[in-house]
C-alpha cells in the first residue's frame, strides 16, 4: 500500500469518510465504463477511470519538466479495490497513487495526474521521480494476482515506460520494498516478476 506524504505508514483501518469518495468508487466497482465524470483534459492511460485522490493526498506538479520520471514502482494495496480509492479520495489521508488495478478483471482507475506527484513511496526523491501503480490484493494470498490483473497492469507499467522513455528493466520497474528507506514488503514474494516483465516487454 502507499505511504504518506510524511513516509509514515498509516493504520488501514480509518473510518471512511467522504462520501464524494464513496460515490465515485461504488460507480467504478459497478461498471466498467468510464463515468460521465470523467475528464477529457486528464492527462493518463486511455479507458482509465479518473477516480481523483483528495488535494491533500499528493503533490501538485508538472512534471516531468524539471523532474524526469525515471521509474514505475509496483504496490499491493493490503485492501479491496473500493476501500482503496475512498482511502485515497479521504481528506488528510496522505497517501496516494496514480494508479490502481482491480484483480478480478484488470480495471484500471486513476487517482492523480501522471504530472502530479502521489504520494506512494514513503521516499520524497522516489515520489518525484516515478508513477506509483496499486493493484488490488493482500501480500499473502494468491487467489488477487489474476491473469487479467497482470496482463492489464503490464499493459499500463509498457505505455508509461514507453511515454517517459523507461527502460524496461528490473532496475526501472521495481517493487514498493525495493524503495530505499522502506519497511514495506509489497508487492510480496508471490508476485510473478519474470511473469510480469515478459508481459511487459510484450507490450512495450
């Protein structure tokens, strides 16, 4: 799951508040379309659901002007798809990612502008100079990490590596727990990584 903006990891069991949040995630986890709210000027991956974090849950920014985006970090949210757009959506509550995938079916939402930056990596350096991906699923039981969850999720991770010039690599797509300074261990020992980077590469 993402960090806050401070790199403290906060508690998963906040009382959701924020019922604009709520009203966005129950329409997202009841159809796959793209709602009438969602903005053409939103810059990101085309079919996303623009799902926004709350203004108090990232940094806004234009990158990559000034800040070159160097990397895609792989996270597993630790929550349900719709408990894990309201966190992001709740005001004050520091944490966020540009994007998160569904498991049963790849659905992609995106809850803040690639230009922006989310607020995922518990390090201000690693913030700034990557986009955070979030797929539904608990570290610890594989029946999350579905086919479609990765072939959707490589899908996005090769359209980013290919819109920032990324290279394709361990060393430029890594996990949350690889983030220097972190305490994570997501994405976990059962995410398929040479599965995931074939399907990458495939993409890309």
């Amino acid at each position: 799951m993402a960090r806050n903006g401070d790199g403290q990891t906060l508690s998963r069991r906040h009382l959701m508040t924020g019922m604009a949040a709520l009203a966005a995630t129950t329409a997202c986890s009841r159809s796959n379309a793209p709602s009438p709210s969602v903005s053409r000027t939103v810059p990101g991956y085309p079919g996303a659901q623009w799902v926004p974090a709350n203004t108090t849950n990232y940094t806004p920014a234009n990158r990559p002007t000034g800040h070159p985006i160097r990397m895609v970090i792989v996270h597993v949210t630790q929550e349900t798809f719709p408990d894990t757009l309201m966190l992001f959506g709740r005001p004050g509550y520091r944490a966020s990612a540009h994007y998160t995938v569904r498991s049963h079916d790849g659905f992609i939402a995106q809850c803040v502008r690639e230009q922006d930056v989310a607020w995922h990596a518990g390090n201000t350096k690693y913030n700034w100079g990557s986009i955070g991906v979030e797929h539904e699923g608990r570290v610890d039981e594989p029946k999350w990490f579905t086919g479609a969850l990765y072939e959707h999720s490589a899908a996005l991770t090769a359209t980013i590596c290919h819109r920032y010039r990324i290279p394709v690599d361990r060393q430029h797509i890594i996990g949350h727990h690889e983030v220097p300074g972190s305490d994570h261990t997501d994405p976990g020992p059962l995410w398929d990584w040479p599965r995931y980077m074939r399907l990458v590469n495939a993409a890309f």
